[in-house]
C-alpha cells in the first residue's frame, strides 16, 4: 500500500509517495491541469491545494477523467484540512475519501 508524505523545504512543498522501500515524488500531473505551476501546497483552497489533489486522486485512481471530476472536491474536503507542518495519507484514506465523494454525487 502507497503512503502519502507532504513536508515543506526550502524549495517549496515535496509531497514522497512510498511504497515499501521505494519513495518517488508525486507527478504534479501538469498534463491534467496546471493550476499551480510552482508546485502542491495545503491547509487552504487555493491553487497549489489544487494541484495536490488532482496529482493525489490521479495517482489513487489510476483514471485521469475520474480524477479530473472529484479533485476539487478532495481539495476543499481533505488537502485544504491538512496541517500546514506536514501530513502522512495513505493510500486506503485517500480511496476511503474518494469513495465517500462519489456516493455523494450519487445521492
């Protein structure tokens, strides 16, 4: 199971995503939507917000026009929530949160 980490450096915000050993940055999936060109961010609803949770439901996913209709919903429901320090998801919250989003469409 994929784990989720956000820190800030000097740079701007990293957000690893790790699977047992490996760890690779998160895709900003600025072929999706460019919404940020510097990069994620979180704890508000802004751009940055945004980009984070369009390159979060895309990687969770595995569909991008599945992702391109829940993202901003994520964003004000979860990456705008997030501690500005810092965060850890991991992959089954992220499902968890996204499945919550499509039943609520449903109804």
């Amino acid at each position: 199971m994929k784990t989720y980490t956000g820190h800030r450096t000097e740079d701007g915000c990293a957000v690893v995503v790790s699977d047992g050993d490996a760890g690779r940055g998160l895709d900003p999936r600025f072929d999706l939507r460019t919404h940020s060109p510097t990069g994620f961010d979180w704890g508000y609803g802004g751009s940055g917000p945004a980009q984070l949770a369009l390159a979060l439901a895309a990687d969770v996913l595995g569909d991008d026009e599945a992702a391109l209709g829940v993202y901003q919903r994520l964003k004000f429901r979860v990456v705008g929530r997030l501690p500005g320090h810092g965060w850890t998801l991991t992959e089954a919250e992220l499902a968890d949160a996204l499945r919550a989003l499509a039943r609520h469409d449903g109804e």
